[in-house]
C-alpha cells in the first residue's frame, strides 16, 4: 500500500489548488508561485506577489512581449514557467518567481484537480 504524502487536501478545487501551489512553493522556496490563463487571467496563487500580476507578467512574456512592463519588473528575479494541458484542450501557465524551479508534481497535481 503506498502512502500519500499529501498532507492537506480538499475537494473543492480552489482549495486543492491553494495547497498544491503552497507546497510547490515550500518545496523550491522562492517569492511566490500562481497559476493562470495563456491570457493573464489568475486563476490560484500564494505568496508575496499578487497571483494577477505574476499570471498577466507570464502571459505576456510567453507571447513574447519583451516591451510589456510586468516582465521587466521580475527581470532581476527567476521566473520559471510551465504549460499544462488540460484533457478539454484548454491550456493553463504555472509560473514560479524567485524559485529554484518547479516540479512535475504540482504540473501533475493542477492536471489532477482541474480535469
């Protein structure tokens, strides 16, 4: 029998998502991590960073907009960011701000709580 080594959990998806982004952020520190649309909309985050300003910074820079103001306002920082596929074709961006990077657990864990 294998263990969870999920400590918290919750069955509301809004919940779920602030725990598994809480522990993705404990795991590999940094400022903040969010999860968002392709288009900057927020969609869960924690941390010191508000979650709308690292998902519209993310959305912008995966576009490639190198002028927009909220990339460069994270330049001096890492800025990680990964795009999950989810089973209804929509695409969602995890970004992590000042980590040492994000795992393939909290990729596998939102595909897990948003299908």
């Amino acid at each position: 029998m294998q263990l969870s080594r999920r400590v918290r959990r919750s069955s509301v998806p809004s919940l779920a998502l602030e725990f598994l982004l809480e522990a993705e952020l404990e795991r590999h520190g940094g400022m903040a991590i969010a999860l968002g649309t392709l288009e900057g909309v927020p969609i869960a985050g924690v941390g010191d960073v508000e979650p709308s300003r690292i998902a519209a910074a993310a959305a912008a820079k995966l576009a490639g907009s190198a002028q927009h103001p909220l990339p460069a306002a994270f330049a001096a920082q890492s800025f990680r960011m990964s795009v999950v596929q989810l089973p209804e074709g929509q695409r969602v961006l995890i970004t992590s701000v000042g980590s040492s990077g994000l795992s393939s657990n909290v990729e596998s864990g939102v595909l897990r709580i948003l299908s």
